[in-house]
C-alpha cells in the first residue's frame, strides 16, 4: 500500500450502477435532478472547497443549515485535493492511505437524504476503472463502476433519519484512492403514498373521535 499521493490531474468518467436490494423505505437515485426533487428546500451542498489541500487530519467535521457530519478515514488520514485540469478551486476529499475507506457520520440526527460523486482514482490521482462499494447504515453495497467519460451521481432518500454512509474500495492492496465530491445532505420530501397514508390516518382518527364526542353527549 502507498500512504503519499500527490495533487495531478483528476480526469472526469462515467460511474456505472449496479444495484443492490435496499432496506425498506428507502430509495436509490441515480441522477443528481431526481434526487434533489425528492429533497426538502434547506439542503446542505458540501463541495470542501474550502478544505486545504495536501494530507489532513483523520477526521473532519462539517455543519451547515441545521445538518452536521463528520467524515473519517479509516486509517491514515484523509487528502483534500484540486484538480489542476479543471476547476483550480475545486477541491475533492480522497485519503492518503491507499484502500482506507471513508465514512460519513450524520451527528446532527435529522439528515433523511444524502446524494454526492465517489469514485476512485490511482496514486498520481487518474480515474481508474475499478468498482468502489457505497453503503449506508440503512443499504447493502451499491457497486459503482467507472468507465471514461462524465461522472454520474448515486444518493439514497429515507423515511428515518441516516447514522452512516461510507464508501469501499473493492480492490484492496493495489494502491486504489477514493474520493468524494459535492456532498448534499438535507431531508427527504415523504413520498405520495407516506401522504396518503397519514391523510386516511387523520380522517379515521377524526371519525372515531366524531362518534366518542356524540356518544359521550347525554341525551337530552
């Protein structure tokens, strides 16, 4: 395993999905718009531009419009990075470790959607072709495959709250980097059956409060 990588060029490739089964009540997106449909207004768009670059500590901790989490290496440290062919500001969180896994700890306890770009990269920082896993603590591993091209997005919408999400490597020993970019955390929008199903629940509770307030009436 290598520990150092340095800062080169990140260039941009497709992430194919394979899907594994969920736990129910939540849902896999594939695409960024679909899921941010079914986000609440208020969401918090991470983008660690604002990190700086070059190895970090171990553990970082992020909060932004009432949502909070903190992402961990799972050994090592993690290596916030630019991307010198792109945008001279954008900056990526990886690790310095190769094959250290980075987890995602949702702290603030209200956090039912989260969505962002993983994929991988070799030591100089190049996309590479190798699957990583994405799971959270609410999903089995969803398999992403990278391929040349543009990068695709993967998020999970709930109906409770996320403790964990945290991404894999598939390949370890064979100095593979993950990397993580434009994080968004926020609440789900309940989805139309969730709605129903609380709507039929109010006007059954108002019916048999209906019939307890007319039999409790004395009769005059």
């Amino acid at each position: 395993m290598c520990r150092f990588r340095p800062m080169v060029a990140l260039a941009v490739f497709v992430v194919g999905l394979v899907a594994t089964p969920t736990f129910a009540g939540v849902v896999v997106y594939t695409d960024q718009a679909s899921f941010l449909a079914a986000t609440a207004p208020g969401s918090y768009l991470e983008t660690f531009d604002s990190l700086a670059t070059g190895v970090g500590p171990a553990s970082i901790g992020f909060s932004d419009l009432g949502f909070s989490y903190t992402a961990v290496a799972s050994f090592d440290f993690l290596f916030p990075f630019t991307i010198p062919l792109g945008d001279p500001n954008d900056v990526i969180l990886g690790t310095n470790f190769s094959d250290a896994s980075i987890t995602f700890s949702f702290t603030s306890g209200n956090v039912t959607a989260v969505g962002g770009y993983f994929f991988t990269t070799d030591f100089f920082g190049t996309p590479v072709a190798t699957d990583l896993l994405v799971s959270t603590d609410q999903t089995l591993a969803q398999t992403l495959s990278p391929t040349l091209g543009a990068l695709t997005f993967l998020g999970f919408t709930s109906d409770i709250p996320f403790i964990s999400l945290t991404i894999t490597s598939t390949d370890p020993g064979n100095n593979i980097f993950l990397v993580a970019n434009d994080l968004i955390v926020g609440a789900a929008v309940p989805e139309p059956s969730t709605l129903a199903l609380a709507g039929t629940g109010g006007v059954f509770g108002l019916v048999i409060g209906w019939r307890r307030y007319r039999r409790a009436r004395p009769i005059k």
